[in-house]
C-alpha cells in the first residue's frame, strides 16, 4: 500500500508471506515479514530556486526479511523420498522440529539530493541491521544414530555508511561525468549459542566461540564480540623474552598448534570506487577505479612455494646466506621448510588486503548519421577491458578472491586459481 499527502509526504508498506515445505514437521506454515518506507521531498517544503537546490529527499525505512536455507532442503525431514531403485534414504542428520528461518530486521536512514539543473548532486545512507536465528551444525555422538544436528541461534549486527556523490559538467562539446562512491561496514557477532537446548540430550548449550571451515594452520573462529570473518593461525612458541623456541638438539623451531593467534578480518574497513566518463561528439571513453582498503588476508600458497625453494622470498634468503632467527644466522633451505611445511606456519603469511585497481575501462563511437542508404541507424562501437591491472596490491595473490562461496573459509590462499582479465568488443544498432 502507498499513500501520499500533498505529494510531499509519502508513506509505503508492504507484508509478505511465503508458504514453505521447508516447514513440513515444524509445527509452522508460513513466515510473515512486514516492511515500511516514510519519505519526505524537502524542495517541496521550501521555496527555493531550483536551478539552485534543484531536488531533495529525506527518507526512513524499516524491513524484516527471511532466509530460507535451501541448500539444507531435508532439514526438517526424517528420510528422503523413496528412490526409483526401491527403498528409503535415512536422514543422517537429526530432523530440526522448531526451525526458524534466518531472519534480518533492518532500519536506514537517507537523504538524496540535487543542485544546480541536475549537475551536481549526492546521497547517503546510514543503516543498522541485526540477524537472528542463524543456523549452527553440531556433531553428534556415534552411539545417538546420527552424524549430527541443527540449532537455530545467534545474533550479528551489521552497521555502515553508503555515499555517492555525482556531477554532470559540459564545457562546449566536451563532457565530464565524474562519481565516487564510499562505503563502510563494521559487523559484530552479539551472541552465538545461548540457552539453547539440545535436542539430543535436552541439556542446555552455551557456546561463546563456535570453530568454523579452515586448514591445519587457519580457522575462521567465531567469537561473541568478534566479527564474521576473523581469521586465526597458527605460530611459533614464544620463550619468557620473546624469542622463537628453537630445540638445541634438532634446530627445530616449536610451533604452536593449539592457540592460534589473531591474524586480522578478510573484509575491508572501507570500498572506494571513482568512475568518470568523458564525452567528445560522438566519442565515449569512461573507466572506473575501485579501492578495498584495510583488511588482512592469509597466503598457504605463499608458505608452499617458499618450502620448496620456489619463491623469490627464498631465493633472497639464498643469496643473503640464510635466514636470522634470534640473532643466529638459520639455513635458508632448512628456516622455510619449516615455516612452509605443510599449510605452513601462517602467521608468518599474513599480508595487508589494502588494493587498487583499474576495475573498468570503456572506450566507444557512435555514429550519429544513418549508414548504408539509412538502413543502419544509431551504430555504436566499443572496446572495453574488465579487471585490467593492479594499481596497488602487497599481497602475493588477488585478496579479493575468494575461498568458498559460503559465509565462511574466507582471506585464505590455498591454491587459488588466478584472477582473470578480460577485454570484449561490442556492437549495437
């Protein structure tokens, strides 16, 4: 529903409800989530020239939306169907009978706003969003039947700032349309598992720190008061002044592999993109350059490669006769096979996520007379390159690659494959 007063005014709300199998066994039909938009045209409130303040909007939203998790679509069900070749599929996962659907309450506020004819202009946003009701998986204990089971609980807050600001400037024939956005998100894990029952035993469970996906070397922890993805690795025991532990009979450096270290977040404090489009006739050229900045990402790849003598790092280390390790002078070969061996000892692999590239360019024609007798009109060409090349990047692979497409196993390189470049030509009539 929308209504409006004075056209000044405008008020929209909407209420939806889906209808899931997901739910079969639960109890629950259906989920509701309600949303509202309040806005108010602020140049209709004032008289103001409007090839000066041209336009102005100021608006507040509320929305609560729901997740339905589709990749477990069994969740809830003691068995898969039958098959065609005859017989039933047990569920090896405990049927969750109280699921509730992930589900997302959000507020934001924004104004946008236009000076001077529509050449210049900006808008910004705050918003503040809270997720409740993840799903967390526990293994079970072989002798209940099952591999394992779901719980729904949690709470992350997401907050951040998103601004752009715009201008259209023309001087004779030449035209130049410059826009830079920013954005900023800072995540915060509130609660993870409280006072949630177990459906195995019906005794309470709190968990203030959950192990998710990682290597040997890395997790991706979650911890009540850290952020989805914080990453942990592992590193070298310490002695009481701080030096690396080294065995005096095997030269052996000690790692430890049970309290892993903090190593940063994968997700930068902040995106930068500035895109500009400059006109000249019928010619077009724009481009855009976007920036990732803050945020550490975790290299294996790294780690392998100097093990095996393969990396620049290690060829260095050749030349300058070895590697110091408390003062000592270490041999090269022998000082990165053991810092590499394996996924490695990954807090000597932790590197800045900070990144800058040219994401975009285009350049292109348009002929602004009709070809071929008439027959072709309006005929545009254009070449244009994707991902062209790094502007500013210290760590040794892409960091904004990823490792998985889920929530988590993110900032780590294990083998990654290449980021691509790409060039295309195009042609409209």
């Amino acid at each position: 529903g929308s209504l409006d007063y004075k056209r000044k005014i405008f008020l929209d709300i909407l209420g939806r409800n889906e209808w899931t199998s997901m739910l079969s066994n639960t109890g629950n039909w259906s989920f509701f989530y309600p949303s509202v938009g309040l806005s108010t045209i602020l140049t209709e409130w004032f008289d103001v020239p409007k090839h000066i303040w041209t336009f102005s909007k100021l608006r507040f939203s509320y929305a609560k939306v729901g997740n339905v998790p589709l990749s477990l679509i069994s969740i809830t069900e003691p068995s898969y169907p039958i098959s065609p070749g005859g017989g039933v599929n047990l569920n090896s996962i405990l049927p969750i009978d109280d699921l509730k659907f992930e589900q997302t309450k959000s507020f934001e506020v924004g104004l946008s706003s236009r000076f001077l004819n529509n050449q210049l202009g900006f808008d910004i946003t705050y918003y503040n969003s809270n997720t409740y009701d993840q799903l967390f998986y526990f293994t079970a204990p072989a002798s209940s039947g099952y591999e394992g089971f779901y719980v729904n609980s949690g709470k992350v807050t997401n907050k951040g700032i998103e601004l752009s600001v715009d201008a259209d400037i023309k001087i004779g024939n030449v035209g130049y349309s410059p826009m830079l956005t920013l954005t900023y998100n800072k995540n915060n894990i509130k609660e993870l598992v409280r006072n949630v029952k177990n459906p195995l035993t019906d005794e309470i469970m709190n968990y203030s720190r959950l192990a998710r996906k990682g290597l040997a070397s890395f997790n991706n922890d979650l911890y009540e008061g850290g952020s989805v993805g914080d990453m942990y690795v592992n590193s070298f025991e310490k002695d009481g002044n701080g030096y690396i532990y080294v065995d005096p009979n095997t030269l052996q450096m000690k790692v430890n592999n049970q309290d892993f270290i903090y190593a940063g977040n994968a997700n930068p404090d902040y995106s930068i993109g500035f895109n500009n489009t400059l006109t000249y006739k019928g010619f077009s050229l724009s481009f855009l350059i976007d920036a990732r900045v803050g945020g550490h990402v975790v290299s294996a790849t790294q780690g392998i490669l100097d093990s095996f003598g393969a990396s620049k790092q290690s060829a260095i280390a050749r030349d300058n006769g070895g590697v110091y390790v408390n003062g000592i002078l270490m041999d090269a070969e022998e000082y990165y096979q053991q810092i590499g061996g394996g996924t490695g000892v990954l807090s000597n692999y932790v590197y800045s996520a900070t990144n800058v590239r040219l994401r975009e360019a285009s350049l292109s024609y348009s002929f602004r007379k009709p070809l071929l007798y008439g027959v072709v009109k309006n005929l545009t060409l254009a070449v244009t390159g994707r991902n062209l090349f790094m502007i500013y990047n210290k760590a040794p692979f892409d960091p904004q690659l990823t490792s998985s497409t889920g929530t988590f196993y993110q900032g780590i390189d294990y083998f990654l494959m290449p980021s691509l470049r790409s060039f295309g030509f195009n042609v409209r009539f």
